[in-house]
C-alpha cells in the first residue's frame, strides 16, 4: 500500500527538475467522496456508466492499491497539496467559515511550482479555511455567522492565493456557507439572506446537508458543478498557444451532498440519482479532457485522477436499492477505518512517459502503523508481512475475513470499534474497545485514557519512522 499523495508529490517533483521547455503540465482532477467501486474501469459490474473515466485509464496507468491519507476531506487535501501526513498537525474537517488548516511558512506544492515557472490555479472546492474573521465587521459577535455580519467588499485572506494559486474560482464548499461564488479572494456578488434551515424541495437523493450561514437568495446547488466545469474548460482552452507550463488542480464539488445532478443525467445510471451524479462528474471530466485537447497541451500534460476518500454513507441504502455497492469489493465507506473509507480510484495519464492500459496493484508496502515497535529501540521494527487477506465482501454485514497479522488502525470521528495495542516484547497483543461515549454527566467512560495513548503511540511511530524535516 501507498499513500496517494506521496506518489504524486514525487512524480511533480521530478516533472520540476526538468529543462523550462520539456516540464509538463499537470491537471489534477480530484473527485469529492466517489467510492473504489463507482467506475467501471475499477468495478466491471459498476450500474454506473464512466466512459471518460475508462478512456483515461486506458490511456494511462490504473493503480489498484492507492490510498488517500484519510477517511474524510480536509486531512486527504492538506496531504495533497502538502505532501505532508496530515496527523503532524491535526485530523478533522474545516467547519464551515473556518480558519486556513496551512501554517504560513508551509511549503505547498502550487508554491513550489511556481518557483518551477508554472502558472497555477485551483478551480472548485477549496475547504481548507480562509481567515473569515479579516472581513467581519467590527462589533459583530465573534461566531455570529448573519450576512450583514461582514464586510464582503474587502478581500478575504489565507486562501487559494496566499498558498500558491494565481487564480482561484469556487464556492468554497459546496454544502457549506458562503453560499456564493468567489473569485480570487473577493465573492462575485454579496450574500444578502441568511441560510438558517433545509432548503426548500427534496434532493434527488439524501439530504441536503447544507450547513446555516451567508447565502445568496438566488443561490441554486444545481448550478454548482456546470458553472465550476464550464470556467474550467475555459481556463484550459484560454492556455492555447501559451509556452508558460501550467498547474490546474481541479477540486469537483461531486458527487459529494447533497446529490444534485442536474435533469438531463437523470435516469443515466443504474444506481439512482447518485449514480447520476457520478455520471455528470465523469462528463465534467470529459469537458476538461476535451479543453486539454483543444488547447494542444494533452500531449505533454500530466493528468491525475483520484478521490479524497471513499462514498458516503447513502451507499448503504442504495446497496439495497440498486445492487450497487460503491466500495466493491471492500468492506467500510467514508470515515470508516476499513478500506473502503480511503482506498480509493487513482489514474495517472503521462502521453509517453507512463505506460497506457497498465493496471499496477501496490500491495508488497506494509503499512507502517501496522507493525509492533520493539520496546528496546527508538526504531519501528518491519519484520516481513505474512500473506496478507484482503477485505473483499462486498457487503459491509457480511462476515470478513480476519487480516493474518495486527492492524492497530484508528480513526477519527470515533464512530467505530477500535483495536488498541499493548507492546510487550517485540509483538502487539490486541484489546478491543467499544468507542467511548458521553454519560447524561457529560463526562467520558474511563477507556478514553486509552484511546489517548492509542493516538500517542501511533503518532509517535509514524515520526519516528519519517525523520524527513517536518
């Protein structure tokens, strides 16, 4: 196994040291909560049709053991754009109009790229803060979140451009306020209502999961991914002609919640309206595979494909529904410690450079938090894996089959039973706890000591191992 990011930072990194005229473009397209198994390229009995998903693994190399480096959305994009673990710094989610997760002396890799040369810009969902308390009013309370709380004519700082991008264009996040589209560091048009409840009407599927703060009032979630597709297209087709090398990273707002794809892909799939939305995030691809054509760059452009974690917890529900199952063939969804929550679709296309139609399963590495340090060294010991037993029902209540050797692996949200591990001689003896939850007296059961040195002794392996500078 390894870790997504650490593939494509060394891959970028080497496209760097390259003569000005022979560096690559790069293109990251970056899916928002698809499972393993929505694409048929990675699961033949998908119900989702993704034909411009398929071309471009045929075209390029599929990695079948790929790995976001979280179950969730903010830790998986902070590594990406980082090439740093996010537990070095934290593990949860950018609440909604929530401070920049990136410390100012972080190198990131836009920065770095346009220390290369490169022309830069992130187009979509960015959720990875901005510093909101720059535009609010003076007086207002300090986690009041009204619309007549700030002052949206004023630029919004420790953004997409204060860590590497030259342009930026989005709504942030798609359920989550502002609700209305930024460009640069200023908003387009000023919020002037205040989202407090559900939207009116049903999503086609789930809900609507849209978090109370500034909004436009004629803010439409429908319109999200066609507007983000089409300025990205455009920015690709506007680089014709250009001899400056280029880094576009493409955020999709799909097909996370709430589930919206717009009427003409409905009925497209097999899986309902989710399915559907997966079909419109294949075509929004398509739109920027198509620009990179006709811009004449394609040939010498990187493209990666992937997602930041696996499909949401809908998945369940419409497994019963459809006979789909978005993490086929793995147990466990987005969160979710099995690997269904962070084994996720992974396609690099390099014309020339990388071999086309290949499928490479990167399964020898051991996971590093998998193994037993000895209680004598300072250093986490590796012995060789046993054969290792996948996780490959297909369904999460199904019975699995048990791993061959210990896989002290945690998570956050704790949702989850988790397994805690006593070092005593040179191999781990497992005890299993039930995830610890608040009394009527606010207080917490007496096996959270525990959880906290699971945590310590996990963070304290994966920095003894990785002495590289933090």
């Amino acid at each position: 196994m390894i870790t997504r990011f650490t593939t494509t930072i060394c891959a970028v990194y080497a496209a760097c040291s390259l003569q000005a005229a022979d560096k690559p473009n790069i293109v990251i397209l970056y899916a928002d909560d698809l499972g393993y198994g929505d694409l048929t390229c990675y699961n033949p009995d998908s119900k989702i049709p993704t034909p411009h998903l398929d071309k471009l693994a045929a075209e390029g190399m599929r990695f079948t053991d790929g790995h976001s480096s979280s179950g969730i959305c903010t830790p998986s994009r902070y590594a990406l754009l980082t090439g740093r673990h996010h537990w070095r710094k934290f593990h949860g989610i950018v609440n909604a109009l929530g401070k920049s997760v990136f410390s100012p002396e972080r190198l990131t890799l836009p920065e770095m790229l346009q220390e290369k040369g490169y022309t830069t810009a992130c187009i979509g969902k960015w959720h990875l803060g901005w510093d909101w308390d720059a535009i609010r009013k003076p007086g207002t309370p300090k986690k009041s979140i009204q619309a007549e709380d700030f002052d949206w004519s004023k630029s919004i700082p420790d953004g997409p451009l204060g860590h590497g991008f030259d342009y930026y264009f989005g709504d942030a996040v798609i359920n989550f306020p502002p609700y209305t589209w930024i460009e640069n560091d200023k908003v387009l048009k000023a919020p002037d209502t205040t989202l407090k409840a559900t939207p009116k009407g049903a999503t086609k599927e789930g809900r609507w999961e849209a978090r109370p703060g500034p909004a436009c009032s004629d803010w439409d979630f429908y319109e999200n991914l066609p507007t983000l597709t089409e300025k990205a297209a455009a920015w690709l087709k506007n680089r014709k002609g250009k001899q400056e090398p280029f880094f576009l990273y493409f955020p999709l707002p799909s097909p996370h919640a709430p589930i919206v794809p717009t009427d003409e892909f409905d009925g497209k799939s097999q899986a309902g309206a989710y399915g559907d939305f997966v079909v419109q995030t294949d075509w929004s691809c398509g739109q920027l595979l198509q620009a990179l054509e006709e811009s004449g760059h394609a040939e010498n452009t990187i493209v990666i494909f992937s997602s930041d974690n696996g499909a949401e917890h809908y998945a369940y529900a419409r497994d019963e529904k459809f006979g789909h199952w978005s993490s086929h063939p793995l147990r466990g969804l987005k969160r979710d410690i099995y690997e269904g929550g962070h084994r996720v679709p992974y396609i690099v296309r390099w014309p020339g450079k990388v071999a086309a139609g290949i499928k490479l399963q990167m399964g020898s590495s051991p996971r590093l938090t998998s193994w037993p340090r000895s209680p004598r060294s300072s250093v986490m010991t590796c012995p060789t894996p046993p054969p290792r037993t996948p996780m490959t029902s297909s369904r999460s209540g199904r019975a699995k089959p048990k791993p061959a050797h210990a896989k002290p692996t945690f998570t956050t949200p704790l949702r989850t039973p988790m397994r805690f591990v006593t070092l005593t001689g040179s191999w781990c003896k497992e005890k299993t706890a039930t995830t610890p939850r608040a009394t009527k007296t606010g207080k917490r059961s007496a096996i959270t000591p525990l959880i906290k040195a699971a945590r310590r002794s996990c963070l304290t392996s994966a920095r003894t191992w990785d002495r590289r500078p933090t």
